[in-house]
C-alpha cells in the first residue's frame, strides 16, 4: 500500500451499536506532529483505513491491530498520530466509504452473500461469481501482484447495473466517465481508488489503464511523476478487441436480460453499502497480512492467466473451495484467447518464426520467408489473407523488438542466440499453438518453459 495520508473527523466518537470491538479516540492533545494519511498497511498486519461518519460525513481513521480498532478525528499506533487528509467534498460525495468496521462469519459465508445478492439484483450467475471475485480481489490491490482489472463487454443496461452494484461492493469506488489522460492523471490516487469507467474509451487509453496494472506504473505530472498503478472495472461495448487486453485481465461479456431489467435505486443501493462495506473492511483489515505473504498460484495455466488466477485466489483467505473454483472460470477465459490469437497475426508471425528457430543450423530468417510460412499457417487455418514482407517487417520491429537487416537476398533476422531467446520468449508469452507440442521443444522451449514470469521455477502439473 502507498505510504500516503489519510485525513479524520474532529469531535465526538460515534460507536456502531452492532461492533462488539472496542474503540478509543485518542486525546486532542497531539504525542507528536500529526501525520495526514490516506492509508498504511505495516509489515505486521496493522492497518489504518480511512471511514466517514455516518452521522456527519466527515472523515475519520480506523486502525486495526487485528484484534481491536482505535477510530476517531486521530490515531495513534507506535508513537505516531495520524489524522486523515482533507479531501474535496466532490470525492467525499461519490466515493463511498463504510461507515463501520464489522464482523463478517468466513469468507465462504462472506463470498457467497454478496455473490447471491447479485444474483438477485440482476446479474447472471456467471457474472456474478466473476464479479464477486473482482471484488475481493479490489480490497488487496496494495498487496497483489498487479492490479485487479475487470473488462465487461455487451449489453449497455446490463452494464451499468453491474457498475452501479460494483459501486457498493469495491474499495474506494471511483466513477469516471469521459476519461482522458489528463483527467486519469490528476486523478486522487493516493485514495488507491477502484475506477468504474463506465463509457467506452479511446484504444489508447484502454492501452494506457491496462498498463496501469502494474505496480511501478508512473505518468509524469507538474515536473514529477505520479504512480497510476490502480484497481479498474472497464467497459469495452459490444464487442471489444481483446488483443489489446492481455492474459491478466478478468473478463465478463453481458447478453441483454430476457426479463425486466432490475432497478436499483437510492435506498437499494445504500443498503447494500451498509451491510458490505463494512464487513469488506473488516476483512481486508484482518488479513491484509496473510493476502500479502499468500503463495497461491495456479501453475497449470498460460503466463499472463496465472498471474490473474494469483491476483483474484490470494484474497480468499482460508478458502480452498473458492480458489479451486477459479480453475474453471480461468480456463474458459485462456480457451477463449487462445482461439482468438489462433488468426491473430501477430501471434501467427512469431509462430512463424519461431519454427525458423526449430529448423536445425538455421543461422536466419528472410523477412518474405516468414510473412509466407505466417500466410500458411493462416491458410491452414481457414483464413485467406496474405501477409506480406513489408508488413512482417514492420511488426517485427514495433510489436517485438526484433531488427530484420539487409543483405543479398533482402531484409532478414539473423537467428543469434539472444533473438532466439527473445523469439521463444514472445513465443511463450502468447501462448502460441506450436508450444503445446511439448515432444518438440529445443534447449530454447525448455529455458523459457522452467522459469515464470517472476523467476521461479514451473511446477509439474
């Protein structure tokens, strides 16, 4: 979680008759200068979370030591007071915090309540479990992998309801709609908002909220850099190109409803709010130590996929049911991107050349030899399109970083070892066809096979 600051409300302490943990104000008189905080989440498990006054609407800090909460206007933990930020009222007024901090039975007890109320406003089951995962996965993005990232594709009513339930559900929910670089920049991310981009953008800027998935994300802002890593739930229209997506992306395509479309209005909604939110906090607070050491994985899946299988398992603390359901949910969606890069050319081209790889002493590949294999794997594919040379040429460079040169027959890439590592490489993280073939595999395959995306070893499955 960032280091960042969080802001508090001055006054009286308001207790939750339903919280059976006990709280404490700590005195107006400051043991050290306040430190303005949006947030901490320390080494230990101790936490403080920003909630608002459910009386006043003013900000206050919750810290949880796993046992008991101190609230109030301030907190004190280790010798250090914090009080929370002072925040424009636009954000006090469309971001929903809990107001509480309370019990919430177990996970599976949890998962499945927000999970059946879904349902029950409106969203297919299928949707729904999709959805319940994304939440869960959107109160520990300080302590994933990468960010959790949802795309929903199809019907627009459908949508919008998902979207609005989402807003009740999510950490820091955030409704964006005319979404620009600019805006997305200037966005408070220190909140550690989960965005609900609820109108289609640009494919530049779907590009730029995918890469926003990661970590160590910056965007340079007033002669500074501001970090744009962030939990996002985007809506792609009809149809989406998912080639602009990649693998650690959860995705959701919503038909329109055969029935009346459900409406969930004000008072819907906020109770939805009251009776979630606060066990959501309760639950990130008290596990927020064991998400962030948690060693899930799903080492049977494609690169990118197991990444997104580690990003939605991790949060569910205690809950081997639950992390073994995501085994068919994963592997629905890696069987729908393999079938979509099965006539996507540019996983066709590094195919291609990746068979150039395979074909003994080889020492290169002319540029027209590749864009004419890459045309036959598509042809072999019921596809009729012809790649030609300058096209191959131009994609190899830009999409893969590798540099044809000329010489007496023309443009070619020169198959030194480094360029067959990085063939292999791009090969192994598009999850291309030929790699199955696991009978074939060079030294190459075998390299890029036994080491993961974040260096360890690939498990036998």
């Amino acid at each position: 979680m960032h280091p960042n600051r969080h802001s508090a409300k001055q006054g009286r302490n308001h207790p939750h008759p339903k919280n059976t943990l006990r709280k404490r104000v700590v005195a107006e008189t400051p043991l050290t200068s306040p430190l303005e905080t949006y947030g901490e989440a320390f080494s230990d498990g101790t936490c403080i979370e920003l909630v608002k006054d459910s009386e006043t609407g003013r900000l206050q800090l919750l810290a949880f030591d796993g046992e008991k909460q101190t609230r109030g206007a301030r907190v004190e933990l280790g010798g250090q007071l914090y009080v929370p930020p002072e925040l424009h009222p636009s954000i006090l007024q469309s971001m929903t915090l809990p107001a509480d901090c309370v019990e919430y039975g177990t996970t599976d007890k949890l998962f499945t309540a927000i999970e059946e109320t879904l349902i029950n406003n409106g969203i297919p089951e299928d949707a729904a479990l999709r959805l319940t995962y994304f939440a869960f996965a959107a109160c520990f993005t300080d302590c994933l992998p990468a960010a959790p990232c949802l795309v929903i594709t199809g019907s627009r009513p459908e949508t919008l309801l998902a979207f609005r339930l989402l807003g009740c559900l999510v950490r820091h929910p955030m409704p964006l709609i005319d979404l620009s670089m600019a805006s997305f920049r200037s966005a408070p991310m220190s909140l550690q908002p989960t965005f609900l981009i609820e109108q289609v953008v640009q494919p530049s800027m779907v590009r730029l909220l995918i890469a926003a998935n990661n970590r160590d994300a910056s965007l340079p802002s007033k002669g500074g850099l501001v970090n744009v890593y962030s939990a996002k739930a985007i809506y792609r229209g009809m149809i989406a190109d998912d080639t602009l997506l990649g693998d650690g992306v959860l995705q959701i395509n919503l038909l329109p409803s055969r029935g009346k479309l459900p409406v969930l209005d004000v008072r819907a909604k906020k109770a939805i709010e009251n009776q979630f939110q606060p066990m959501l906090l309760m639950y990130r607070a008290r596990n927020i130590d064991k998400v962030r050491n948690s060693e899930f994985d799903l080492p049977e899946f494609a690169s990118g996929i197991r990444i997104l299988g580690r990003i939605l398992g991790a949060p569910l603390v205690d809950a081997p049911e639950l992390q073994a359901a995501l085994r068919p949910v994963l592997q629905g969606q890696q069987e729908k991107i393999r079938a979509q890069r099965w006539l996507d050319a540019r996983c066709v081209v590094i195919e291609a050349a990746l068979a150039f790889c395979h074909r003994g002493q080889t020492d290169r590949a002319h540029v027209g030899a590749i864009a004419d294999s890459a045309t036959e794997i598509l042809k072999g594919r019921g596809e009729s399109v012809k790649l030609e040379d300058k096209e191959v040429g131009a994609m190899l460079r830009s999409v893969f970083g590798i540099i044809p040169k000329r010489d007496a027959k023309g443009f070619a890439v020169r198959l030194t070892e480094d360029i067959r590592r990085k063939i292999h490489s791009h090969a192994h993280l598009l999850d291309v066809a030929s790699l199955e073939d696991r009978e074939a595999r060079c030294p190459h395959c075998i390299e890029v096979f036994s080491v993961d995306d974040h260096g360890g070893p690939e498990k036998d499955h």
